[in-house]
C-alpha cells in the first residue's frame, strides 16, 4: 500500500488523511507548520473599513475567536462589510458566524482572487488582511496598486517542524517509504524542504500541490511539481494523488 506525506497543521490533516484512506492509501502525517496565535494585537474598529480579506481557515479562526471574546459588537460591523475569502472552507468558517462573502474565486488563491475584483471596487478605498506570518503578501500589494489602502493585521504564526519528526520523515525517504509528498500551501512546501535541508528526492516520489499558488512556491525553489488537481480542496486532492499513484 502506498504511503502520502500529509504536511498540513494537526488539526486540519483529519479529513485529508480520511480523504486518501477512500482510495486504499496510507498518510505519515508531518505539520510543517505549527499555527499559534499571535498576541499583542486587538481588534480594529472595523467601521472604519470598507472591506475584509482573509484567505485561510486559520485567519478566520483566530481573528474570531478574539474578536467573540474582546469585542463581540464588531461582529455587526463586520457582517456589513463586503468579507472576501479564498477557498469554500474559509467562506464557510465566516458563514457560520453570519459573515457573507463576495463570490469565490474560479481558482482558489489571492492572485486569481484580485484579479477577478474590479479596480473601481478598490480605489479609494481602505481594507483589512488579516494574515499569518508567512503570507506572501499579493492582496495587499494589487490593493496599493491600484489606488486603495491595506492594513494588514497578523494573527498567527507559522512555526517549523520539530527535529525529532524531522528525523523520522528523512529516514522514511530514504527507505523509500513515501510514495507522494502533498503540500498545500507556500508555507507547508517551503518549511518541509528547508527541514529536510534537501531539495533532491529519490526517484519515484511525486510532488503534489494543492493549487497554483502553492505549485509556483515548489517551482520557484526548483521542485519539479508532478500533481495539481481540478479541484483545489481536499476531496479534489485526494483524487488527483490517488489517480497519479496508479499510474
């Protein structure tokens, strides 16, 4: 039976490890990135915004759980404002508190997402990212672009793996034990290979990539990106993997 490294946080790899196992694969689940929350911030006034973006479940969770907590009479605020997400799981994470969200991108990443809003919807105009530390900055920097104001709000951190589990997946490469690496963000891709201090792979073993953002990461480190679904969620992922593994 073969073997898919699975790099997503702990608490997110449950449904993609269970995604994988419908098609008779084994997951080594190792996070490449350990999410905490940042301290040092409160929540904004968001009245004096005109929009919100958040592109993973990980802003949303922490900015809300703060906000639920600190300034509960934000959420009032922040249903009013036009909310964009990147991804149906993050949408969905905003409408469970009432939060509706402008239309998703065709392709789930903050490129394709600023290029599908319009420059007038912009202009003028001041916005709030909420972000991890990692983010690669692309909203705010199109928003400057093209006439409107960002503030960017950090509410998580993106920490390494450790060295002990560091230690255990180089061992399973080297054994060749590990049929598939799968990432799903820049963040997963970039700590895993800088963990691993290696960017050469034994022969056989796929690079998957959850989306485009994520396969141009993996290229622009110099990975060859063998897998990117149709569908960038997990159920689309799971099946790509699974279909690239039988060949």
């Amino acid at each position: 039976m073969k073997t898919v490294l699975v790099t997503r946080p702990k608490q997110q790899a449950a449904s993609f490890v269970k995604e994988l196992e419908q098609y008779g694969l084994n997951s080594f689940v190792f996070p490449t990135i350990e999410i905490r929350p940042v301290s040092g911030w409160s929540v904004p006034d968001l009245s004096k915004f005109d929009g919100v973006f958040f592109t993973s479940p990980n802003s949303v969770s922490f900015f809300l759980d703060r906000l639920l907590t600190e300034s509960p009479e934000e959420l009032q605020h922040l249903q009013k404002l036009k909310i964009w997400a990147v991804g149906k799981t993050t949408s969905g994470d905003l409408a469970k508190h009432g939060v509706t969200t402008e239309p998703l991108p065709k392709i789930a990443d903050a490129v394709t997402l600023m290029e599908e809003i319009g420059s007038e919807a912009i202009a003028g105009r001041t916005f709030l990212f909420v972000r991890g530390s990692l983010s690669l900055g692309t909203i705010p920097d199109v928003i400057e672009k093209r006439g409107g104001h960002c503030v960017e709000l950090t509410v998580y951190e993106n920490l390494p793996p450790s060295l002990e589990e560091t230690v255990k997946v180089k061992a399973l490469l080297e054994q060749g034990k590990l049929s598939c690496l799968s990432f799903t963000s820049p963040s997963t891709a970039i700590n895993f290979f800088e963990a691993i201090e290696s960017k050469v792979l034994p022969s056989g073993v796929l690079v998957a990539a959850i989306g485009t953002t994520t396969a141009s990461a993996l290229e622009k480190i110099g990975l060859q990106v063998d897998i990117i679904p149709e569908s960038f969620d997990g159920p689309g992922f799971a099946k790509a993997i699974a279909k690239a593994l039988e060949q």
